[in-house]
C-alpha cells in the first residue's frame, strides 16, 4: 500500500476542512502570553467579528451569567495539574452581535509543561460546536415524556413492554401494583400470567391468535386478575405488536378498572332486578284486587279497600328505592313494607317482636328489599296468598348491632322447594347482606316458607 506523508500546512489545512464541514470551532488560549485565538468557525458561533481579536474577557462576557460559575470552574479544573479534567460541557452564551442566547457544547484540554502534579499550565485548547438545535429536540422531548408521564398519572395507567423472544417484561411500581406486587418486585413474564383468574390466560391467547390472523398489530381487552392476597382486580389492556429485527415486543398500557367493572355489574343487577319488580307487581296487583274484592260484599268497599292497598304498595316500593330515606327505624320499616298486606291491622296477618332502632339508609334500603321480596312471594304462592295464612317476623340486636332476623309462614298452602331459586331468591341469599357481614337461608318445610337473615348494622 503507498504511504502518505502529511506535512503539518498539510494536516493543518484537512484539520480546517473537517471543522468547517462539522461546523466545529477552535479556540486556544495561550496561558504564558495570555492570548487567544478563535477560528472564524468559534467567532462566528460567538458573534464576534470575524476579523477582530479575542480576548478572556469577551470570551467569558458571551457566556450565560448563570452558566459562567460553572463552565469557568470546569476550566480550572481541567488547568489543575492534580485533576486535569476533560470532560465536555454544554452551556448558554449570548452571542456579542445579537444578544442571541444559543446553547453550545465545548470540549477543551490543557498542556502542561510537566506530568509532574505540580506542573505550570501553559495552554488550554479545544473546541466548540451550536447545539442549540438538538438541546431544543432534547427539551420537546422531555416535554414530551413529562406530559405522558402526566396522561398516564392521571388516567392511572402503567406502561409496560415485553420481549417475546426472551420472555422479560420492562418493570415499573405502578405496573407492579396494578398486578398486586410490592413496588420494587421484579416479577417475571410467568409470575405476571399466574395471577390470572382462571381461564383469562386461555382467552387472551385466543383473542391475539384471532387478531393476528386478522393482519391487526393492536389488541384491546378487559382482564381479571387474583391478587396474591385473594383480592379480584380487573384491568383494561392495550397492547401493540413491534416486529424487530432480532424477534419482537409488545408494548401497551395497562389501567385499573374495577370499580368501572363493579358500577356494570351493579347496573346489570338492578336492571334484573327491575325486571323481576315489574313482574312480581303484576302479580302482587292481581292477588291484592282479588282478595280485596273477594273479601267484602259491597263493591264500593272492596273498591275503597283496593284503593288504600295500592297506596300502601307504592309507598313501600318507595321506601325500598328511595336511596335518601334519612335514618328510618326497624319498626317504621317493616309497617311501610307490610302496608300493602293488611287493611290496617298489621296483627290481623302478621305476628310482630323485636326492638326499635334507627338504621343507616343504605342497610335499611338493603332490609327494606328483602322483606319486599319476602311479602311477594308469599302473596304470590305462600301463606298471604289466602286468607288465613299468617307471617311471624321476629328479629334481635344484640349489643354489637347484630341483626338477626327470622320470617316465618303458616296456614298457607303446601309449599316445596322450588326447582330453581328465581331472581329475588338469589339475591337474598347471595348477595344483599353479603357486603354487611352477613347472609340469609331460606327453607320450605311443611308448614310454610322459612327465612333467616343474619347482617352487622353499619354504626
């Protein structure tokens, strides 16, 4: 291979084109004479005539104010024989023909006259090049990352990526507590799959199999999770397919939606719920008219004793619905629940006991619900279907306010058990006293229909 000898007017002149081409000035300062020299590239970056001389003083008064403290201490520290530092560092001037503010990045090195720690500084040299625009770039991305770090704090959301090939999972507290980890685990891509509720794995893998043969990169589902402490958890995940060339990831977003999920279920219920009420209603309705009528020989009177149970049901549906119902008793309940069910003489088909006390709204609309669905039914099939069935409602609180409650039917019809519990058994015996500690049985025995409701009184 021919070699090539360089000159220094040789190297000197490359040196130039090479600085010029990547917009990099040259300064040196001469610390046994004092002077400076700046390329034309260096003054031009600092505003100072391309023809002029530089001196130490304009060269520190284009410097930001508040950036001076520290470049010039960098500089002392690359001019100490004991330090020699010659790290970079980026900082603000103002340059000397505009009052511009322009960000540069400098770099320079001392030469000393020894390799002795005690040795003279005898010049500083280097080189300094306009960032402004990729410190600008810098900014509007962490501008940028601020304000999604904002969205995702303020839709509550964790951000998470997965390598497929490796099988690792970007880590973060907020996706550890989502999933039910302590903030500084770092569980794997398997210990994340097994706190997923039975069968959620299997449909997941079955929904991305359907996506992808689809041609579609991004997936949207709701997933339900077990906490390692029990606790169910539902979250909504976002995900999105990245092919790379060394296998793929999938990034996405995950938040919380629990209790979105719950205000659905509560909807669901209460519009089943709406559904059973209509048709329990009607059927209320027709045994209330006919009894009515069937019990008295005038027809104005029976009309005038079907007037006053109708009022007394409506107001009893109300007292069931009615979410603002201020601090009721147990005894006021049960009157305005039962109304509909006798003409003004609870005793004439009703056995009463048990003490009075006020009740917070939402446990008594919770009472109030069941012995509704109680006195349905029995006027539907059981013991008020005729006329000489009666009920015994009986009911004890003991002194850590806990209720317990018995409904019991005799002289009704033969009752057995049904094939399947309906609607209004289901939820008095899953759900309306479970989230007061408590539950409700019912039984059919021959004599009649038999329930016993156990619940805390919220204080």
């Amino acid at each position: 291979m021919e070699q090539h000898s360089w000159d220094l007017s040789t190297v000197q002149r490359r040196l130039a084109i090479a600085t010029e081409a990547a917009r990099i000035g040259l300064w040196d300062w001469n610390l046994v004479t004092g002077e400076m020299v700046y390329s034309r590239r260096a003054k031009l970056i600092c505003g100072f005539d391309p023809d002029g001389d530089v001196t130490l003083d304009m060269a520190r008064g284009v410097t930001h104010p508040d950036d001076l403290p520290r470049t010039w201490s960098m500089s002392q520290r690359a001019m100490d024989p004991a330090i020699r530092a010659s790290e970079p560092y980026r900082y603000r001037l103002v340059r000397a023909d505009a009052a511009e503010v322009r960000w540069v990045l400098a770099y320079g090195q001392a030469t000393f006259d020894g390799s002795s720690s005690d040795a003279r500084c005898v010049a500083y040299t280097g080189t300094i090049q306009d960032v402004t625009e990729q410190k600008l770039g810098e900014d509007q991305v962490a501008e940028s990352e601020a304000r999604l770090r904002l969205a995702l704090d303020a839709g509550d959301m964790a951000v998470w990526e997965v390598d497929v090939v490796a099988g690792t999972v970007t880590h973060s507290p907020k996706l550890n507590m989502l999933c039910g980890f302590p903030p500084d685990a770092r569980p794997s891509v398997a210990e994340f799959k097994a706190h997923f509720a039975p069968g959620e794995l299997e449909r997941i893998h079955t929904l991305a199999a359907e996506i992808s043969a689809r041609g579609e990169k991004r997936m949207e589902a709701d997933l339900r999770l077990i906490w390692p402490d029990g606790t169910p958890k539902w979250v909504r995940l976002r995900a999105q397919e990245v092919p790379q060339s060394d296998g793929k990831r999938v990034i996405g977003v995950l938040y919380d939606i629990t209790e979105r999920k719950y205000a659905e279920e509560r909807s669901e219920l209460i519009a089943r719920e709406l559904r059973h009420r209509i048709k329990n209603s009607l059927a209320v309705l027709q045994s209330i008219a006919s009894q009515s009528i069937r019990g008295h020989a005038h027809p104005e009177d029976g009309l005038a004793a079907l007037s006053g149970r109708l009022v007394a049901l409506a107001a009893a549906a109300g007292s069931v619905s009615e979410e603002d119902w201020d601090n009721p008793s147990i005894v006021g309940l049960v009157d305005r629940v039962l109304a509909p069910h006798h003409d003004g003489d609870s005793s004439a088909r009703f056995d009463l006991a048990g003490p009075d006390m006020p009740l917070p709204a939402g446990f008594a609309s919770t009472l109030a619900l069941a012995l509704h669905e109680l006195a349905t039914n029995a006027v539907k099939y059981g013991a008020l279907s005729i006329p000489g069935g009666r009920v015994s409602l009986m009911w004890t609180v003991d002194g850590e306010r806990r209720l317990v409650l018995t409904w019991t039917e005799t002289g009704g019809p033969p009752v057995s058990p049904p094939d399947h519990a309906g609607f209004g058994t289901r939820m008095i015996e899953r759900a309306l006293f479970t989230p007061y500690n408590g539950h409700a049985s019912l039984s059919y025995t021959s004599a009649g229909v038999h329930c016993r409701i156990v619940a805390s009184i919220p204080a």
